[in-house]
C-alpha cells in the first residue's frame, strides 16, 4: 500500500499547483477588472462632466423657452376666445335689435297697406255693393 499512496502524492501537488494558479488568475482577473471599471467610471464621469452637463444646461434653457411660449400662447387664445365670444354676443343682440326693428316697421308697414287696401276695397264695393268690407280684407 505504501507504494500506491506515494505514486499519488505526485497528481495531489499537480493538482495543488493547479487550483493555486487558478486562484491566483482568478485573483487577477478580479483585479483587472476593478482597474477597468475604475478607469471606465471616471471615462464616463469625464465625458458626463464635457458633453452630458452643457447638452443638459441647453435642454433645460430649450424647455424654459418652449414653457414661456407655451404660456404666452395659451393666454393669448383665451383672449381670443373671450373676444370672439363678445364679439359674437354683440352680434346676436344687434341681430336681435334689427329683427325687431325690421319686424316692428314691416308689421307697422303692412297695417298700413292692409288699411288703405281695405279702405279702397270699402270704397271699391260700395259703388258696386257686392261684398261686404270684411271680406275683401280677410283674403289679403
């Protein structure tokens, strides 16, 4: 037996040998990659601070602008809209006031004509005595 333990002590340090270099490249590894991470994170940082931060200011100052337009904007329609709302109850009344106006005259107007119609007809029937005043205006 003490012969097969021996011829094993040879692959147990070959093994040995092997997990202590692969500790020590995953070691490195390790290493390496928190030097790239570190490196990348102050890239990143810097190219933030020179292009990201100015592009940032020139939004922000773009987006001030378009709030103010848009402000001014939407004041200005609600001006419009009240000006076109009183503008449009002005005419509706004025509309108003000449449909009465012209509907007063009109009926003022007919009256009249229906008299003197009515009178001429009164006289017309009168010399001939064949229909009675009221009828004649009824069919008018």
């Amino acid at each position: 037996m003490a012969a097969s333990v021996e011829s094993l002590n040879m692959p147990i340090w070959i093994m040995a040998a092997v997990s202590l270099f692969e500790a020590l490249v995953l070691i490195a590894v390790v290493v390496g990659g928190a030097i790239v991470y570190r490196r990348l994170m102050r890239t990143i940082a810097e190219l933030e601070s020179r292009q990201v931060a100015p592009l940032r200011e020139r939004v922000e100052d773009i987006l001030r602008d378009v709030n103010a337009i848009t402000t001014r904007v939407s004041h200005e329609t609600e001006r419009v809209d009240q000006a076109i709302h009183t503008t449009i109850d002005r005419v509706d009344e004025t509309a108003a006031r000449v449909t009465h106006s012209v509907r007063d005259r009109v009926a003022h107007a007919t009256g009249i004509i229906r008299g003197v119609r009515a009178v001429i007809v009164s006289l017309l029937s009168s010399d001939s005595g064949q229909k009675p005043p009221a009828e004649a205006a009824g069919r008018l």
